[in-house]
C-alpha cells in the first residue's frame, strides 16, 4: 500500500513540524537571525551563521593525545603527520604521553590536565577514547578527533559505545569529529593553485582520493572533511560552514547516509541561498549498497527514493560514480555562469560529431540548430558539403590554418549558445594540437564554456598535458559521458539557483485552522474509518464526494434520494483497507430498489469476511477524470513525506510516483507531476480534456500543511483516488485512508 510508514523517525517529528513550518529555518527563525536558545533538527543550540569550523581547520594549538615517536608504531606516523600540519597552519603541538619527557623533540605533557594552555584541538589517538573526552571538557577544549574504530559500525555494542560517546561529547560542550575517521582532515593541500577551490566531504576517506587528486591537474582544493561515524559533527556541519567560505566554488561529497536528514537539507538551504554548487555520491541505490554502507558507517541510508527526491529538491546534483563526482565538481567550480543554455558540438569528424550530439540530447542538452546566416558564415571556412547545422563538422582540413580559430569564434559569438563541446577522439598533431591551442586561446577571450573530450587512452601528450590542462578556462574531459553529466549538471545549478526561493522562508509559520479542527478528528493508534478520513481531508479544504453514512438499508435509499443519483455505495469501518478486494464496493446504483439490494449484500460481506462496520456510505458519483494517488508516509530520515502519482486499483503495478519533502512550494509541486512517466495522462490524451492541474496541485499543497502540522499524529495518509476532473472543474477525493499514531 502507497504511503507505507518505514519505521521510527530519527527526529522528534513535533521538532520537526516546528522546523518545517518555519519556526526553526536555519539561519532564520520567525524572519530574524537565529538567537541563542533556538534549537536545530538534531535538538542542538542554533548559532547565527553556519556552524563555526576555523578553530577546527586552523587551530592555534593542537594536543596529541598518546603522541609516539617509537619506530614501527602507528601513532608515530599519525604524530609526525600531525606535526608537519601544525607548522602549516600555524599551530603550537602539544604532544600528550604520561611516559614521554618529549615526542620529535618537543615537550610532551604527561595528562592533558598539565597541558600547558587551552588547545582549539585535540586528537585522541587511544584505544578508549571516553575518558579522554571527559579529561578535555575539563580542559575547555574546542574540537576533539577520535580516530578509534569499534563502534556503530560493528554492531549493537559498538551502537552502545558510540551513544555513551556521544552524551560525553554533549556534555563537554567540545565539538568531535569521529569516531572511525582518518587524516584526511590534515593531508597537505597544494598552495600554488588559483581560483576558486572544491572542499570535500567524504565518510570513507579512500572516496575522496579521486578529488584529491585533482591538485595534481591544477584544481584547487582547500578542505576535505572524513566525517566517520558522525558522533557529534556531521556532514551537514561541514556542508553549512563550507558553503560560506569564500574560497569555495564547489561541495564535493562521498555519502554513505545521513545522521539526521532534515540537517543536511537546511544546510543544502545555506548553499542554495549562496549559489554554491552542492556535488554528491550518494550509496544505497541498491539494496546490496545499502547494507554494506550500513556496516560501514553505522547509519540509516534511507528509502532512497526519497533521498534522490530530497536532494533535487534542494539542488544537491546527486551523480553515480567518482569520476563524475570529480569531472563534475570541478566543472562547477570554475565555470563561470552560463550566457544561454545552447550546446554546439564541434568536431573534426562528422562520425564523431554525430555520435556526441546523440549522446547530448539523450542527456537532456539543447542542441539549437544553428540560424542560417550563422551556418553560410562558417561555411565561409568549411566547405559547402558539410554540415553545419549542429553538430559543427569541420572536415579536418580547415582547422590546420588560420580558418580554425574563425570558425571556433563564429560559433562562440551566437547568442544562442553557451556551451561548446569539441571531442578529439585521438591524437593527430598535425590538426589536433593546433585545434586544442585554438580552442584555449578562444577561451580566454569568451566568457563562454569551452569543453574538450580528450579521447586519447594515453594521456600523456604534450598538448594535452601542457595546453589543454595549463588552461584554467577550458574544461577538459576523458570520457563523453562525464563531460556531458558535467556540462548538464552546470547549466541545471544555474538555472536551479537563479530561480530558488527557500522553502524555509515560504513555509507556514503558525498551525491553520485546519490543524484545530483536524485535532479533533484524530483517534491515536488506530486506523480511521473511510468516512473519518473524508472528514479529515474537509478540515484541509479538500474536496470529497456529497455522502451520508447510513446504518439501514431504508436510510440508505433516504441518503441516496439528497445525495441525488446515480451514488456509489461503500462499506465503511476503521480496519478496511481494500474494500475494492472484498466486494465492499457498488458503483453506479441508479434506484431504490438497488440500494437496498446492496446495503444487504454490503452487510452481508461484512460479517462473512468478519469486518467490523460503522455504517455504509452513500456517495455521490463523480467520473469522467484522471485517477491519482496523493499520499503521506513517514521516512527514517526525512520525516513526514508527500507522494504524488498515478491512482486507481493498479498503483502498485504502475508505481509511478514522484515524491516531496516538505517544506517545498508551488513549483517544486509541478516539478512533482512534471516527473512522472503518464504526465500526458493530465494534458489529455485520445480526445480527453485537459485535466486540473492546478487543483492536483493545490490538493498536494493541502496535503503538505497536513503532514506538517499532523506529523506527530498522523502516520500515513492515503487518497486513492484522487480524481482530477477536466480543467476548472476541480479535484476530488472519490477514498481515503488515515492512520493515526
């Protein structure tokens, strides 16, 4: 059944209701900057601005606890690493060993009692770091790393050892990153680079390696956070504070799920509102991915569903694999906004040039064709037989001379396109490197994108290794697919953020009237009966069908008379909920005599099924529209949900569905219905009127304000159908189901 509950929320959902309806936004709390004393979605104090991370990626003094200087030791290595960074970055090291006078020549303290001033960070290298937590909440300290292993991530015991872990960090007052984290926090960041930079997050440190390596093709990284087990610092800490350093032109993340999922979307919020592109791997598509990264990281992955739909919601770009994640981020970083969202793909070979623009346009890319006075301009350098149109084929020839260049400067100078994608299937000096030449120096004088697919397997070419990525405004590729992921990507972010408004400041602040009457209405733990939950859907202002509930057969034929005929005849009771299945339903009873026949063989199903009745409805007959399903559930990490889809007996053969996280407004709505597979079905198709769309949409909307003022109360909402009649007739709810906490 659609709108199933998955389980517990992780957050309190009167917390989360709060949050969702604006009382708890972020930054903003009822339209003013965050106080002290307001809390976030994990129940923490809510400071104004994103969480303050300097002292953490720039201490003044950094303590070593059980620092080693001993050959062949682990925490020699993790000591002297820790060493080298602290000069980096300008820190005082304090090593911490109770049988070490000192560590590589410097004063060790035996305790971190006889530390010899407040440190900005700690990093615990024993086994149990429990004791050490509470030792440095004595000693004032600001940030705590714990790099042990052993906890969520085994099992129930290490579930244990991580909750008493993280009430000790609660009470400190410390921030910790960990446990089950590594170095990566520390690695060396190369300082000769420019531009702006990619920070990363990743939960399992070797998923970052590929960005990582960026630096060594000449893209900035300024910070990698290897968030671990997500004790106390989160993902989302590190995605707020990123998102307002100025140094970043893109979030880089490696997720292997999310400790409390309404966090990470106010933080995806923060970047949004910045324009910060948001880049993220995120596991557990599969069921197989979802139980691995479970054992890794201890954490709930999500339905994931609706984590794909939550993470478009707030413009988080969601990609498959790491080199997407690393083409794309990087791409995002230092591609300057996009002038018009036209592609042009331009090559030496027609074959080439075919095959790429197919691939464009089934990733979603516009493809113009190109106006005939642009084509008989670059047919001024091309010969006359070739096309033009878009795909742009050269012939070869022309891009050895002087034509190459006016040919790359033609296309660039259209208004009408943004982006040009030029693949070099393999090496041919004579024309490819005066063409990638060509194309860098075209750069730096567009303001335009200029991508290059280097196609070679080899890699090693001069003018690839020197020219293409020397470039600082050309966007170089190894693959076709990951520069089109790339490129779709970029120009989506732009269109995304120019266009977003915060669901957090457009959200409901106080409860409706609605939510008063809807109290009323609620039997806690149990499953309201159909007539219940029409009544529910009136207090929000959705339409249902004229009908009596009736306990005779002779007011049956009364209700019938006032409801007006043909009615609809249904049984109705707290514990049906396929009444379709039963025979519990008559459909299009057109006399007195019908009616009665069925209240009868209704009550008669009844009892031979042992179904408990509260009456019989008498409804009226509403068709002629498009069947559709709206719908609320509960997810482990999100809260209250909002699915959208096709309706009728065969929604669960269909399952086409799209879900919302709410809050979200009006055009994340449509986007909803713009996502599914039968959307032609609300445009009318074979001679059937338009359909309603704007009252399914605000139907949905009704059914948001219901799920975020009843999400402490209501577990599961289900109308099915909902029918959606021709355009400026409205919507109707013909059944429902509700089911209370």
């Amino acid at each position: 059944m659609l709108g199933s509950t998955h389980g517990t929320l992780t957050t309190d959902s009167r917390r989360t209701r709060a949050i969702a309806c604006g009382e708890r936004s972020g930054p903003v709390v009822h339209g003013r900057p965050a106080q002290a004393g307001d809390l976030d979605v994990s129940g923490r104090p809510l400071h104004a601005g994103a969480p303050d991370l300097d002292r953490f990626f720039r201490p003044r003094s950094v303590a070593v606890i059980g620092a080693s200087d001993a050959a062949g030791r682990p925490n020699t290595g993790i000591t002297r690493q820790l060493a080298d960074w602290a000069v980096r970055v300008g820190a005082t090291l304090h090593p911490v060993h109770p049988s070490r006078p000192a560590v590589f020549g410097i004063p060790c303290s035996a305790s971190v009692a006889a530390l010899p001033e407040q440190v900005d960070l700690a990093v615990v290298l024993v086994g149990d770091p429990l004791p050490v937590i509470e030792e440095l909440a004595d000693a004032k300290a600001r940030f705590a790393v714990v790099f042990a292993s052993g906890f969520a991530e085994t099992g129930p015991e290490g579930e244990a050892a991580q909750r008493r872990l993280a009430a000790a960090v609660e009470r400190s007052g410390l921030r910790l990153l960990g446990p089950n984290t590594n170095l990566n926090a520390f690695e060396q960041f190369r300082e000769d680079l420019e531009g702006p930079a990619i920070a990363l997050i990743t939960q399992s440190g070797h998923q970052g390696r590929p960005v990582f390596a960026l630096q060594e093709l000449g893209i900035r990284l300024s910070h990698w956070a290897p968030t671990g087990n997500e004790a106390d610092l989160e993902s989302a800490d590190f995605l707020s504070y990123f998102a307002e350093q100025p140094e970043v032109g893109a979030i880089a993340c490696y997720l292997e799920g999310l400790k409390d999922g309404r966090s990470f979307l106010l933080a995806a919020d923060r970047a949004a509102r910045r324009k910060v592109p948001v880049v993220a791997v995120k596991v557990g598509r599969t069921e197989t991915g979802a139980r691995t990264a479970a054992s890794h990281t201890g954490k709930l992955t999500g339905a994931d569903a609706v984590v794909d739909a939550a993470l478009r919601q707030y413009g988080v770009i969601r990609v498959d694999g790491l080199d997407e994640l690393q083409d794309t981020a990087a791409l995002l970083a230092r591609a300057r906004p996009p002038r018009a969202d036209g592609v042009v793909v331009y090559s030496i070979s027609g074959g080439t040039g075919a095959h790429v623009a197919d691939l464009a346009t089934e990733a979603g890319l516009s493809l113009p064709v190109l106006s005939e006075a642009k084509q008989a301009e670059l047919h001024q350098w091309i010969p006359g037989y070739l096309s033009v149109a878009n795909p742009v084929d050269n012939g070869g020839h022309p891009v050895g001379d002087h034509r190459g260049r006016k040919i790359i400067d033609a296309i660039l100078a259209d208004p009408g396109v943004g982006v040009l994608i030029c693949p070099v299937t393999g090496p041919f000096p004579p024309l490819s490197d005066r063409l990638v030449r060509d194309l860098v120096d075209a750069a730096e004088q567009t303001d335009k994108l200029v991508c290059v697919v280097w196609g070679s397997p080899v890699g090693t070419e001069p003018v690839y290794r020197e020219v293409l990525l020397g470039s600082s405004r050309v966007a170089t590729f190894r693959t076709v697919g990951n520069c089109l992921t790339a490129v779709r990507a970029h120009l989506a972010h732009h269109r995304f953020t120019a266009a977003y408004r915060s669901p957090f400041d457009e959200a409901p602040r106080t409860p409706s009237p609605s939510y008063r009457k809807a109290q009323a209405l609620m039997q806690p733990g149990r499953q309201l009966s159909e007539h219940a939950a029409k009544q529910l859907l009136r207090a929000y202002g959705i339409r249902v069908p004229r009908e009596q509930l009736v306990t005779s057969a002779a007011a049956a034929v009364r209700a019938a008379g006032l409801v007006g005929y043909p009615v609809v005849m249904k049984a109705s009771g707290a514990r049906i909920a396929h009444k379709t299945e039963l025979g519990l339903v008559k459909i299009g009873l057109t006399s007195a005599s019908q009616v009665r026949d069925a209240y009868r063989e209704l009550t008669d199903i009844a009892r031979y099924e042992d179904v408990s009745l509260d009456g019989v409805l008498v409804c009226q007959m509403v068709e002629q529209g498009v069947e559709m399903v709206v719908g609320v559930a509960h997810d482990d990490l999100f809260g209250p949900t909002v699915t959208v889809g096709l309706g009728g007996v065969l929604v669960e053969v269909l399952r086409d569905t799209a879900v919302g996280v709410p809050p979200f407004g009006e055009e994340q709505a449509r986007d909803m219905l713009a996502g599914l597979r039968g959307r032609a079905l609300l445009d009318g198709v074979r001679g059937r009127p338009p359909a309603d769309l704007d009252a399914l949409v605000e139907v949905v909307l009704r059914v948001q304000r219901m799920a975020l003022e009843l999400g402490d109360q209501l577990a599961e909402l289900d109308i099915n159908p909902l029918l959606v009649l021709p355009q400026g007739q409205g919507a109707v709810a013909l059944d429902a189901l509700a089911v209370c906490r």
